[in-house]
C-alpha cells in the first residue's frame, strides 16, 4: 500500500496484490511493511522461485536462460537468502535448474501465444472520498504472462499443489490482475487465470485455472475500502489491529517479528517447553 498526497490536494493510495495477501494475514504486517521495508527478507524458497522466474523470462525472451539464473542468484545471495530449507547454494542451484526444465518440458508445450512477459502495470482502480478528501485508489503490479487470447498466467514454486478450489475461492491475485489487465484491454471478463506451479523436490507441474468475474472486482473494491479508510486516517504511524493466530505469526515467517510479538512473548511463554513446529505454510515467489 503506497499513500502519496498530492499538491492538489488529492490523494492517490496504491495496492499491489502481495501487500492485500499480507495485509489479510496480518493487517499490522502489512503496515510494517510499508514503514519498515528494510526488514524484508528473502528466504530460500522465495529465491528459488525468482530464480526460475528468470530462467523463464529470458527463454520467452528468446535470452540465454543459464546466465538469467546465474544473473539472479549473483544478485540473491548478494542481498542475502535466509535459509528454511537448510539447503546448500549448490542445492539452491540445481533446483532452479530442475524446476525451469519442468517448466519448459511441461507448461510451455500448452501455452497459447504470449502477447507480454513480465507486463508491468499501474492503473486507476476506483475513486472515493475520505472525510471530504478526494481518493484515486489504484492497482500495480507485474503478470507474468498475457496470453493473446487474454489469459494471465503466474508461475509459483511451491512444496506441494494448489488447491483448484481454494484458490478459486480466495485467491487475490487472480482478482488484482484482472482488474487492472481488463483495465487495459489485455483481458476480458470472464478472464481465466492460470497459475503455472512448480513443484519443489519432486520436479512435477500443475496446472491451476481460475475464473474472474466483474462480480469479484467489484467485491475487491469492497475489500480494499476499509484498507484505504484506515490507512488515510489511522496512518501508518501507530499499530495497527494484529493476528497472531495465523501459523505465520512467527520469527521465521514473518519478518518483523522480533520488533512486535517477540518484544513480548518469549519461547517458554509461546511453547511451554516444547520447539516451534517448522513450516506452517509451504507456499512459492
Ligand atoms: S509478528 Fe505477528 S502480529 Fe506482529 S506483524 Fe508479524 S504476523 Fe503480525
């Protein structure tokens, strides 16, 4: 979420799609990542997916895919990777280098033509007032791919497959893309999104299709309202409401937590003894 005011007054809030995915665990996290991005780390199943991301990129850019990984990894392990996996950088390595074969020999063969990759986008989403304050509120972000017939696709790493359902059912990314997308004339509704899921370790794909509707942008506009309310007349200064009850609330999963639930709560306090169980939430990017 970026506020910015404007000389005339009015003020422009802009959402990216990883921020509201935050922000729904966790609206405190998601104000600590605006005020304290500095904090942000990247942990190692994160670089690998931006590594393959790369690998992918640079091959439906007709680039050399080897030095697009070497390229990221350079650049990852230079600005640190936190390690979950208790992988080796040569693991790390060798593992992009599966995930993009799985890609190549698995999802690009069913790939309609590409029209964009990496298609970077910042739009107008809705207008609003707040106590008498004009507010455009906006969207921005990057898809992946924009197919020619107006599919979006996204391509994620993950530890194990998606949900078909759960993520028709929740998923916001789908939702921001669509919006913004149709916005340009990319994309139509119905607009079908597709994740294109890498499977860590196992080096099997999925392929997982959504639908979006203008049904669900209009319940987004409902959704982000309150976030906008809240971010113009609490600003970002004093805490926001928090939820500790997401298995993600943890030292290793969330960035900022030495600074806010482990300034209070110590190990005994939260495990009466016992350890912290490892990975609540294997997810991808
Ligand atoms: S430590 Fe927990 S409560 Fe604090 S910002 Fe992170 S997820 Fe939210």
């Amino acid at each position: 979420m970026k506020i910015e005011h404007q000389e005339d007054g009015r003020i422009v809030v802009t959402f990216r799609q990883s921020w509201l995915n935050d922000s729904t665990l966790c609206l405190e996290r998601g104000r600590r990542a605006v005020i304290e991005p500095e904090k942000r780390r990247t942990n190692d199943s994160a670089a690998i997916g931006t590594a393959v991301h790369a690998g992918i990129e640079a091959h439906l850019n007709g680039d050399d895919v080897g030095l697009a990984m070497d390229g990221a990894w350079e650049t990852l392990l230079s600005e640190g990777v936190v390690s979950t996996l208790g992988w080796s950088e040569r693991q790390m390595r060798v593992e992009t280098c599966e995930l993009w074969n799985t890609w190549h020999d698995e999802i690009l063969p069913t790939l309609p033509k590409i029209s964009h990759t990496e298609y970077g986008f910042n739009v107008p989403f809705y207008h609003t007032e707040v106590n008498g304050t004009p507010v455009e509120v906006r969207l921005s972000g990057t898809v992946d791919a924009v197919c020619e017939d107006g599919t979006l696709w996204d391509w994620k790493t993950a530890a194990r497959a998606y949900s078909e359902r759960e993520k028709q059912n929740t998923a916001v990314q789908p939702t921001v893309y669509a919006a913004a997308l149709s916005r340009v004339g990319l994309t139509d509704y119905p607009c079908t999104f597709k994740f294109g899921v890498l499977i860590r370790e196992k080096h099997t794909s999925q392929i997982v299709s959504v639908t979006r509707s203008r049904n669900h942008e209009v319940w987004l506009a409902s959704m982000t309202e309150p976030l906008v309310r809240q971010g113009i007349l609490l600003g970002l200064e004093s805490p926001w409401p928090v939820n500790d009850t997401s298995a993600l609330c943890s030292q290793k999963w969330c960035n900022w937590y030495d600074s806010c639930r482990g300034s209070a709560l110590t190990t005994t306090d939260l495990y009466n003894g016992g350890t912290p169980t490892s990975n609540p939430k294997k997810r991808g990017k």
